[in-house]
C-alpha cells in the first residue's frame, strides 16, 4: 500500500467530501513528513489543519532571527480572505495566533496562523499561486 499524498489538493478534496457523504466527524493522517487533520463541522463546512511556522536558519544576516510560515498543505494561496475588503499591508506586527493568509482547496480555506510573534515582513509567494507542501509563504522577523 502505498502513502497517502498529503500535498495533493485533489486527495484532501476526495477526503472532505467522503467524510462529510460518510457522516464522519473528522480524521486524522501523521505521516514523517507532515500531519493533515480534517474536521467536519457540520453546517460551518469542514475545517483543516497542519502544522505552523518553522524556523529559518539559512541566509540569515548575523544577529538576526526570523521565522517563515509555510504550507501546510497544496492549494492556493490567498493573502486575505476573499470576503475581507481591506488589503494587508506590509510589514505589520503579528502575534503567534493571528492569522496571516489562507490556503483554498476548492471552496475549503486553511487559515494559516503567524506560529511566531513577530514582524510580518515579506511577502514569499504570489497571492493566488499554487503553493504545496511545506512551501515558503511569509517570512517574519521574530521579536527579541
């Protein structure tokens, strides 16, 4: 038997709509490489999550500390929220909880949480790009 996809959008479409047609409240995949969890909740549709932010060390100046927020899944990423009418701008201040952008599969959106406190600094990859698996989105400058 072979390993389940992770990063493919189509699978975790597959896997949504099967546990919803199947009444089933929830699952959940660990894999070494990632973790998915899928939560149905009922009539607020389903909710997906994965793992935050991890740090970068590469290419770092010296005395610098900074973290990036990754994919935690394939789709398309989303800057804001497509019903939101304000743009972010940046750089801006985050805590750990807030929610930075998203990451759609069909009409599913992962929020994607700083992870860090910090300084949202950079913008990584292109609003409305497909992102997969462990792709680099933001980059914040972490708070001393």
């Amino acid at each position: 038997m072979s390993a389940i996809d992770l990063s493919d959008p189509a699978t975790i479409a597959f896997l949504t709509e099967a546990l919803t047609a199947a009444g089933v409240n929830g699952l959940e995949i660990s894999q070494p490489d990632g973790q998915l969890r899928i939560v149905v909740a009922g009539k607020g549709g389903a909710r997906i999550s994965s793992t935050e932010a991890t740090p970068r060390a590469p290419g770092l100046a010296p005395g610098s500390a900074s973290a990036v927020v990754k994919a935690p899944m394939a789709g398309r990423f989303c800057v804001e929220h497509p019903a939101s009418a304000a743009p972010q701008e940046l750089p801006r201040s985050v805590s750990d909880a807030d929610i930075v952008g998203f990451v759609g599969v069909g009409h599913i959106l992962l929020p994607l949480r700083a992870g860090r406190s910090g300084i949202l600094t950079r913008l990584i990859a292109e609003p409305g790009a497909l992102v997969g698996f462990g792709d680099p989105l933001f980059e914040i400058e972490l708070q001393s």
